[in-house]
C-alpha cells in the first residue's frame, strides 16, 4: 500500500502550521509500511483538535465523548480482535478527562495503540492549560503563567509494571499490548 492509499477528501480544520499535519502524515506512512487496509483500521478519538484526524484518514473510525475514547477502543478491539485500533487523543482529552481510562487501560493492557497529540494545551479552546501544561506557561486565559507542576501520567509508577515502549509507529502498531505515542 502507499500513504496516498488512505486520502480522503476533506476541508482539514486545522490551522496552517498545527503539529496535528506530520502525526497525519506519520500515521499513513506507517500503514502502508505495514500494509493494513483501510478496511482493517479502526481509529478511535475524543472531542478537540486531536480527535478531528480519523475524519482526515480512509478508515473506520468512532468519535466518542470527550475522555471516553479508550473504553470504545477497547470494545472494538474486544468484539473483533483481528482489527488493528489506534486511539487517538489530545493530552487534555487523554490524561484530563479520561484520565481514569488511561490508567485502567494502562492496566489491562489492550492491544491497542494511543496516540496523544500532546501539545500541552486543550487545542479547540485555544489557549486552555491542560494536565501536561508547563510551569509558567503563558496562554490567553492565563497570562501570568500557569501555577502548578505538570502532571507527567506515563510516568506513574505502575506495580505491575509499564507496558509503555516508545519506539517508531510502525513498531508500536505490531507491538502486542498497549503502546503509547506522545508525539
């Protein structure tokens, strides 16, 4: 297959410059790679600027609640364990939201890849401080900084241990388990 294989055509809501255009163009480079078929593919998503890519991509996709895209990709990955299921959230809408899901899945460990466009803001509210938002980060609702320490959740100290291995998409697509991509 090749990247052009999974084009749709659609007016792409993103603003000129948005870092959401190479996690696209990463994605459709890494499924040709790996020859999934667009019929094979399920891409799941929350609410924002993140949970807008599967709309840009020949696939199936579901998008859900924001915070609740994991509990459908794992449903989906349930009812038909041959399908290859990409979560696909922003860091507001992943660690924020469905933060509980996040570690949950973590726990379970699903053969489910996630990736979380973590851009340290909540995208479609412009300029909203998310849970990976920087120390003193200046944003148009909080122009003298935000207050507290980031939250860094792939960092938990999990007992039974991380199942988080970063490495290229392709990789982490055929990886069994959970895998998590922080672009």
């Amino acid at each position: 297959m090749k990247p052009e294989d999974y084009d749709v055509e659609a007016d792409v809501a993103w603003c000129p410059g948005c870092g959401n255009f190479p996690i696209l163009r990463s994605l459709k480079m890494a499924l040709a790679e790996l020859d999934i078929p667009p019929e094979g593919l399920v891409l799941v998503s929350g609410i924002g600027q993140a949970g807008k890519l599967p709309q840009y991509l020949r696939c199936n996709y579901f998008n859900g609640l924001h915070g609740c895209s994991l509990p459908a990709a794992v449903a989906i990955k349930a009812v038909n364990p041959e399908l290859t299921v990409i979560d696909v959230s922003g860091d507001g809408c992943m660690y924020g939201e469905g933060g509980n899901h996040f570690i949950h899945n973590i726990r379970r460990n699903p053969d489910i890849t996630n990736i979380v466009h973590d851009n340290m803001v909540y995208g479609l509210t412009k300029g909203q401080a998310s849970p990976t938002s920087q120390r003193a980060l200046k944003l148009l609702y909080r122009s003298m900084g935000f207050l507290r320490n980031h939250s860094i959740p792939w960092q938990l100290p999990f007992p039974w241990g991380p199942p988080l291995l970063p490495g290229p998409l392709p990789v982490m697509l055929r990886r069994p388990g959970t895998s998590l991509l922080r672009p």
